[in-house]
C-alpha cells in the first residue's frame, strides 16, 4: 500500500503559475481548407437552446459579439468559432496529430519559462482530458472525439516539450465532472444515481484516469514532479463525490499505479474545504457571483471577488498541514453559449466582460496574501469566455498583462523587451486555418529547445529573473529542496500590487473568401452514432445558479 504524505507545501517552488488548457477543439476530414485529423470540429462548433448553432467552416468579419449576439467590433473575415472572439491565430486541432497542430503546440509551449526565453511567465501547463475510458488508452471502449482529442493533446505536450528538453513543466490534468454528466453515453450508467452501481462504475473510470496519468508522467521527463512524485490537477464538483469517496479513489489510484503523487484540484465549491482532508492542494473555480461584492472602481470591485472565492481556503489551511491554496485567475468570463442554451446571460464583470482592470484586481488580492501557486483560468475556453489566448480583438493585451502580473507577484524587474517578444511571436505566427482563400498557411514552427550555455543567444530573453522555480533549473522539483512553502498554505501578509494597466457597429457575418465546398460542418459531437442523439440531450444540462459550470454541460 502507497503511503500519501502531505507535504506540498514544503516541497513548492518559489512559484509555481500553472497554465490550464481545455484542448477540446478539432479539425475536422472535411475543413475547407484541407482534411484536418479529427472526426469534427469538437468544441469549435456548438448551438442549442436560444443560441444558433455556428458554422467553423464558414467566415463572419465580425471578430467581437455582444450579448444577444451583437457585433461589437468587425474586421478581416475569421472562421465563425463557437466564441465571442477569434483566437488571433485562427481554429486549429488541439490533438496536434499533423505538423499544423504541432506547431501549435509549439507556440502555446512558448509561453512557459525557458533557459533563453521566460516567455509569458509561466512555470508549467496543464492540459486537461476528458477522462481516459474512451480514448485509444482503452480501445473497445465507447468513441468520443472531444475525449481522444484531449487526450493526444496532453501526449502532444509530453513529447513536443521532453524534445526541447523542458524538464518539469507539464501537468496531466482531468475534469472529473465528466463522467457525471456523460456516463450514460460512455457505458458507464448515470453515476450520479446512488442506488446502485453506476456511481462505483464512475470512480472505477476516475481511478483509472489517475492511473493513466501518472503511467504519462513517469514515461516523460518533461512532466513536473515535486520530490520525485508527479503533480496532478483535477477539476471536481463537490456535488457529485465526498471527501471520503475521493479519499478511496486516490487511494486505490496510488496502489495499483505503485506511486505516489501530489493531487491540486479546481473546486467548483470552494467553501466546501473539508476536502483538504485528502486534497494536497485546492484552487477555486470562476465563480459568476460578482455581484454579492463591491468596490469603488472595477479594479477594487475584482479584489473583493476574488477575496469572496478564496477566503474559505485560506481561513481552512491551517487546520491542514502541508497543504496549499492556490490562486486562480481569469481574465473575464463571457459566455458564447447563453448558459449552455439556458438562455441566461453570463458575463463577468457584467456588461462588461473582461475588463482588464480584473486581472490586476485579483493580483492585488494574490500580493496581500503572498500567494505563489497560480492556476490560470483557462487558456483556451474560448466558448464561455475566459481565455488568456491571444484574440484578434485584444491581441496580445490579456497575455501580456499576465505576465506583468506575474513578474510583479514574483518579484521581477519590469520587462518592455520580453512584453514586445511575446506579442511579437503571436502576431508573426499567422493563421494555418483562415478565409483569405487557397490552401491553408504553413506557420513556421516555433523553436523550443534552447542554446547550449554559453552559445550565442543562449541568454537571451532571461529564463528566470525572478529565481526559483522556473523551468530552466528543471524546476529544481525532483530534488526534494523546493523552494519552500511559505506564503502559500499561510497567508502572509504583504504590500498590494501597484498592477500594470495594460468601436461599435452592426454587421451580419460576411461569406468567407476561401472556397467553402457543399459539405456541411460535422458537429461537435463524435461519439458513436448510436450515442449521437443521447449526447444532444446532454449539452443542455443546467447548473447551478451564481457559477460557472459551462464546463460540465459543453458536449463530449
């Protein structure tokens, strides 16, 4: 039997900011601009409900919609992307199972610290899968595109980032809500039904998923261990399992995979904090509750907020030795899906959506509490809205303030070069999928692994100004030294952060310029056809009223 200590806390590093990803976007045989490697579009394209369902396969020159789906800013023609925005460097497979969506791959990994090249600041990434029951990990079971995308992505950062020798930096993550909401179409039966066995069938899957990831993490070097022993995170709701039953997941998980491993958590529910008992470390999720705070300015409004999500965690740490909260940040939340065809506007701040006044509000929080663990939510949830993504509105500015945010936090020197080097790398990087007609573009690949020491350009860029931590040093992590605790699980006091501060018009979608062909778009749902229908059903599910649960109804 695998002996779980509880001592995160002593082994973080000095910072950890942890990117997390979603990769559920696909391209799919039949794209317009050449066959893609997916079976559809997977989340790039959704409707139901009140919301009509988009077309990736087409163009619209509007690149901002509104609520009630008013444009608020046109431009050069995109693909039409379940999304308010347009990813600045257009749709792309997140399974990265051709050169194109490597190369993605290769410009998100840009953004973790590097020797050369500290890029947007951030320690690690965590690509989250969809489970593993219907992967390819377990042929025989039930198909599911979204699922297999996810999990061909999460390899895809394993293996591009163990080549550039990025030792460290990637974290297998799970959304173990999944299951919950999708168990019926994944042979599974309704786990949420307590009679009986389906519930057990679920956390049976669950316990797989953890052993799966840790059998891909101790294959890669590039995984992020912390004295020896991988890092997990997971997305839950604390409505679908207890701290007793997670307890017994993670113990079982543990026994068959024969290792230990540390297991961070995004909680729907963060006031739910008994989970410390079996968690080693416990970050909030969006919560749309923004108006049961108040501030004087937008700025001092989203210090509150995030105070209102993570006071719960902090006041409950103590109680627990060696575990960890770790801050969460957005840039906004602006829901494409109206509440997944419920209909209800969800916007964050409200009317507003992604002020940039946000960010720094909620670093101001993370400064007074000394708070060194990040998880950023997210990269890449384009359909509900919390992107840290470069789009073709905002550019860069998100990103980039990101990482002034978290230098400051950090304690590093101001960097106007490296701000510029990353705008620079997005905006040069072009789009591989786009509607200026012809075959798709060929981006060029972005170079990873970093000089030799001492070679020329092998300093450039400043790998880790701050010290401690960074990706450079292998993380110092499987060494057992880390870079200490404190700060993290105790709430230390410090100064707030000064914080960087970083048209209208209505137009219906234009035709794109690219030869579209009479084949209509797949949609987002690839599981087998007998489950097709059954999944239609499900991406209505409804959730709780003041949170962010998008995640749980979106469609396998």
């Amino acid at each position: 039997m695998i002996t779980h200590v509880f001592d995160l806390a002593m082994r973080m590093p000095a910072h950890l900011a942890v990117m997390f990803s979603m990769s559920w976007f696909g391209i799919p045989h039949g794209d317009p601009q050449g066959a893609g490697p997916d079976p559809s579009y997977g989340n790039t394209q959704w409707g139901g409900g009140c919301v009509t369902t988009n077309a990736p396969a087409t163009c619209s020159n509007c690149v901002l919609k509104g609520t009630g789906d008013t444009c608020l800013q046109m431009g050069t023609p995109q693909r039409d992307m379940a999304s308010r925005r347009r990813p600045l460097a257009g749709i792309y497979s997140a399974s990265a199972q051709d050169a194109e969506g490597l190369r993605r791959v290769g410009l998100m990994l840009s953004n973790v610290r590097r020797a050369c090249d500290d890029g947007a600041r951030i320690d690690a990434w965590a690509v989250q899968m969809n489970g593993t029951h219907d992967t390819s990990a377990h042929a025989g079971n039930p198909s599911c595109t979204t699922c297999e995308i996810a999990y061909d992505a999460t390899q895809a950062f394993l293996k591009e980032a163990d080549a550039a020798h990025m030792d460290g930096v990637i974290i297998p993550a799970d959304d173990a809500t999944f299951y919950f909401h999708f168990g019926t179409n994944m042979g599974l039966g309704a786990c949420n039904d307590t009679s009986g066995n389906p519930k057990h069938n679920c956390e049976d899957a669950l316990t797989q998923d953890l052993v799966d990831m840790a059998t891909m993490a101790l294959a890669h070097p590039s995984a992020l261990k912390l004295n020896g022993k991988p890092l997990f995170y997971v997305y839950m709701d604390p409505a679908h399992l207890t701290p007793t039953e997670w307890g017994t997941i993670l113990q079982n998980a543990r026994n068959t995979a024969g290792t230990d491993f540390y297991f961070v958590v995004s909680s729907q529910n963060a006031t739910q904090t008994a989970y410390f008992g079996v968690f080693d470390g416990i970050s909030p999720w969006i919560q749309l509750d923004w108006a049961s705070t108040s501030g004087s300015t937008v700025r001092a409004h989203a210090q509150a907020w995030t105070a209102g999500m993570h006071d719960p965690l902090y006041g409950a740490v103590g109680q627990y030795p060696g575990r960890v909260v770790f801050g969460a940040a957005t840039p906004g939340f602006d829901d494409y899906t109206e509440d997944w065809g419920g209909c209800t506007e969800r916007q964050l701040p409200a009317g507003d959506a992604r002020d940039p006044q946000v960010l720094l509000g909620e670093f101001d929080y993370f400064h007074a509490k000394g708070t060194t663990g990040l998880v950023m939510e997210t990269w890449d949830d384009w359909t509900e809205g919390s992107e840290f993504e470069p789009d073709v509105a905002g550019g860069t500015s998100a990103l980039v303030s990101l990482r002034q945010q978290l230098g400051g936090l950090y304690g590093e020197a101001a960097d106007p070069a490296g701000d510029t080097r990353l705008t620079d790398r997005w905006t040069s990087f072009g789009q591989a999928r786009n509607c200026a007609g012809g075959d798709a573009g060929t981006s060029p690949p972005v170079t990873l692994a970093c000089p030799p020491s001492g070679a020329d350009g092998g300093t450039s860029g400043g790998g880790d100004a701050g010290g401690g931590g960074s990706a450079d040093a292998a993380l110092s992590r499987d060494s057992g030294s880390g870079g200490g605790g404190s700060g993290v699980d105790a709430g230390v006091d410090g100064a707030a952060a000064e914080g960087n501060g970083a048209s209208s018009g209505n137009g219906s979608p234009s035709g794109c310029a690219c030869r579209m062909g009479a084949r209509a778009a797949q949609g987002d749902f690839a599981l087998s056809a007998g489950l097709a229908l059954l999944g239609l059903g499900l991406r209505r599910l409804r959730r709780r009223a003041g949170s962010a649960r998008g995640r749980a109804g979106r469609p396998a």
